[in-house]
C-alpha cells in the first residue's frame, strides 16, 4: 500500500473511477443517425438527437447487446430487467434538457477487474455497476471572440458508464485498472479506447484518510482523456486534500478539473447529489427486459479475454507471467505473438517481439496491422537463427533489410551472401590468421584468459560476421591453449 507522507504522519488515498465509453456502433442509442469521428459539426443529427417536439426515442438493440457482452467481459452481474431514466439538467448543448440515463436499475450490476501489477501479485478492483447512457452534445468555445458554437454530432452517441467501487489507492493501480479495462473492451469489440478521439473518458473520484480510517469527502475530476493524465490528477488532488486538511480546513465536496498545461486540479463546481438531477422513469421507454437465452447467446460468442490468454501463455509456452502479461494487453500484439511461436522456440519469440519488434514499431510509430513485417516473416527470420543458416548478429542486420525492404528473410540472406559460415575449414584458417597476426595478445591471453572474446571479436570481423560463433569458441580455445 502507497501512502502520502504529511505533516501529521501517513495519508491513504481512495480512489474510484468512472468511466465513460462510447460504444462501438454505427448509430445511436435512441436514433439511426451515424457516429463516425471527424464529421463536420451538426452532419450526424437526427431529429430525435435535436429533441424536435413528438420526436421518440427508440433503443438500438445493437448497443444493449455490446453492454451485455461487456458486463460479461467483466464477470458482472446481467440484470434482465433494467429501466432507463431521465436525468434532468439544463446545458446549451443537451437540447431536451435531460439525458437519457439509467439510475437505480442498470443493465450490468456488480463484476470485478483484475489489475496487473509489475512490484506485486494481481489484485482486484470490483465494478459496481455498468449503464447505458447517452451523451450530449459539444460547445465550442474558440469558434468565435463572444459567442459559443453547440456541435450536436455527439449527441445521442451511445455510452456506457462503467462505475468502478473505491479499491483503488494510488496512482498506479487507477492505471493499471484503465489499461487492463480498455484491453478488455478492445478484445470484446465494444469500444475502441481511444482516449484521444473522446471514446473513452474519466471521471476520477479521490479522497484521503488515515490509514484504515473513515473515508474522507471525496472530489470528482472530470473529463480526463488520457492515463497519464489521471495519474497527474490523482497525485495532485491527493496532495492538496491533505494540505487543506493539515491546514485546518475541511474538503468540500465538488467537482474539479484538471488542467494539463499546469498539472492542477481547481473547482468547477460544488457537487450536485443525485436528487438535484430530478431522476424518474423515462415515460416514453419501456422496461428493458432480456431473456436468459439472449444473454446466453452473446456468452457464447465471447473471445478468449486477457486473463485467460495470460494463464494459456504461461502454460502452453512456459513464459514468464509478466512476458505473458505483455503479449496479451493487446489483441493484436496476441495474435502477432502467437502466429510467430506457433513450432518454434516460444522464448526466443517473446524475445524478438519485445524487443527488435517492438522497438521498431516505436521508432517509426506504427500499430502491428501498419507493420512492414509480418509475423510470418519474423518466425522464419527465428527459423534460420535455429537451423544455423545466419547467426544472432547476423539477425540483427537482417531484421533492419526486412523493416526497409520488405522481403522474406531467405530472399535477403540469398540475395546479400548472409548465409553462416559453418565450414570448420574456413573457420580455422580465419583462427589461425587471427592468431599468428597477434602474438601479443595471445601472451596477454595466456596470462588473462578473458581475452579470449577479443579473438572471437576479431574472428567474426574477417568473417564478416558469418562466422558459427559456437565453432569459432571452441577453435579458439582449442589452439590458444593448445
């Protein structure tokens, strides 16, 4: 447990987090009209997203069916019957001046998150609930000196707010709990996480106690767009909690805002409680009730989920948990995983992946699908290390002629003369070439028998680097002690 030094001795943080995610769907919640990003302003409005008078909601039975297959993503409870409510407040860009909400009776009930933790066992983080919601519009400030522009694209977009319960108690653990949440929406295909385009947003709710201590007020920081940024807001919400309370003063309870360029946290507003939102059963839906065989139905379609491709790695392959941990944070970088160790050292793949891979994908900021190469060609690249066609230094040099070219690793290693030199012939004449040209280092070898990698060193240099290092040792060894 990480806890805050203060004047008055330790402090705990309790954090809870909610999240917003946009479900994969190509209409809306209560309406037809598209949700593709990057739409000029106002071109995805319905009349219904408009709130035009006599205009009804009508439920997508597409995006009920994404949160049910999220709430079992999340080993969450599948409520059958659940009620959407009207939840009332008045802002330029909600035309209706409610939201259409669940409250006390949501789609998904309680499940659990398992964290990945890199100086710790895995822990749980339990979700209190899961709802549809629909989101509202966008006002746009910087359109012009004096006046506020309203973008309706997004309004009616469908959302699911995934609330998690207060089991969180620093920074990391927030992190991890978002990395591992948006993995787990990504590989159900339920939203695409990306924080950037809006699709996934959090609302950080922190307070700080003594250890073990009574749960403090807590503030709510919203809108946060980025992991990195809720980590910043977290720590420093934390802080000024406990300044204020070692200063005499108490933390009232209000919704925040972070600021990125300043890395602060400052009020928005005093917090509204649930019945200021005016909450009642929208009169123009009715009940939503599933039966069992459709929630079934969807609990058969679901892919292999993180934590059980994790348990299959570290069995199947005998890697290690954390590598495991890597390889299936992303679907992609799974499958990738996968199709380059199928038959082959799994070891050696995980070392290539994470590594030269994984390294070159950063370098040029590429996703896996952009990558010039494939996993076909990086398991053969690990067929010819195997079968002594090229050595491990004459791997490196062929990985970086397959990111620039292209081509299949043979093609290159027939089309540069790569291939590794195990004639012993051609070996020991190189030894002894090496040897005779350097008879000072050879006395220096006699009395400090770690020079021997200088030969080796000098050996794969007049070989070019296509010497078997396995067979240049072990002729070294042979004729310098000889």
């Amino acid at each position: 447990m990480a806890l805050i030094k203060g004047e008055t001795g330790d402090w705990e943080m309790v954090i809870g987090l909610e999240v917003h995610a946009q479900v994969s769907s190509q209409a809306k919640l209560f309406s037809g009209a598209p949700t593709e990003f990057g739409a000029d302003p106002n071109t995805q409005v319905s009349l219904v997203d408009a709130a035009m008078p006599g205009m009804l909601p009508v439920i997508n039975a597409y995006c009920v069916e994404q949160a049910v297959r999220t709430g079992l993503g999340l080993k969450a409870q599948i409520n059958l019957h659940s009620v959407f409510d009207r939840k009332n407040y008045f802002y330029a860009d909600l035309p209706a001046g409610y939201q259409i909400s669940q409250y006390k009776q949501p789609v998904v009930g309680e499940g659990v998150v398992v964290l990945d933790m890199k100086d710790a066992d895995s822990r749980e983080v339990g979700i209190e609930r899961l709802h549809l919601e629909q989101d509202a519009g966008k006002s746009l400030h910087d359109q012009h000196p004096t006046q506020t522009y309203i973008d309706l694209n997004r309004a009616g977009v469908a959302l699911m707010e995934i609330v998690s319960k207060p089991d969180m108690r620093n920074a990391d653990e927030a992190a991890a709990y978002l990395t591992k949440l948006r993995s787990i929406l990504r590989y159900l295909g339920t939203c695409d996480g990306n924080m950037e385009e809006g699709s996934m947003r959090c609302d950080v709710n922190v307070s700080v106690r003594k250890p073990g201590g009574e749960l403090g007020t807590r503030c709510e920081i919203k809108n946060v767009n980025s992991i990195r940024f809720v980590k910043q807001a977290i720590e420093y919400e934390a802080r000024r909690q406990i300044e204020v309370i070692e200063g005499g003063g108490k933390i009232v309870q209000q919704t925040r805002l972070f600021d990125s360029h300043k890395g602060e946290t400052r009020s928005m507003r005093s917090k509204e409680e649930a019945h200021d939102y005016r909450y009642f059963p929208d009169p123009d839906l009715l009940p939503l009730v599933l039966a069992q065989d459709f929630v079934d139905g969807i609990k058969a379609t679901l892919p292999e989920l993180p934590d059980d491709k994790k348990a299959r790695f570290v069995k199947d392959y005998g890697i290690s948990v954390y590598d495991a941990g890597v390889m299936v944070a992303e679907r992609e970088t799974a499958e990738f995983f996968e199709n380059v160790a199928k038959g082959r050292d799994p070891k050696l793949a995980v070392n290539w992946v994470m590594g030269d891979f994984f390294a070159m994908l950063n370098r040029r900021g590429l996703a896996i699908g952009d990558s010039p190469i494939k996993a076909n060609q990086l398991g053969q690249l690990i067929d010819l290390i195997k079968d002594g066609t090229i050595s491990g230094r004459i791997a490196k040099d062929l990985f970086i002629m397959m990111e620039e070219s292209g081509k299949d690793p043979a093609v290159l290693v027939e089309e540069k003369g790569l291939k590794q030199v195990t004639d012993t012939g051609a070996i020991e004449a190189a030894v002894d070439q090496i040897i005779a040209a350097n008879p000072d280092k050879v006395e220096q070898y006699r009395a400090k028998p770690t020079m021997l990698g200088w030969f080796v060193g000098q050996v794969m240099k007049s070989t070019g680097g296509k010497a078997n290092p396995a067979s240049v040792n072990e002729l070294l060894k042979k004729k310098l002690d000889g």
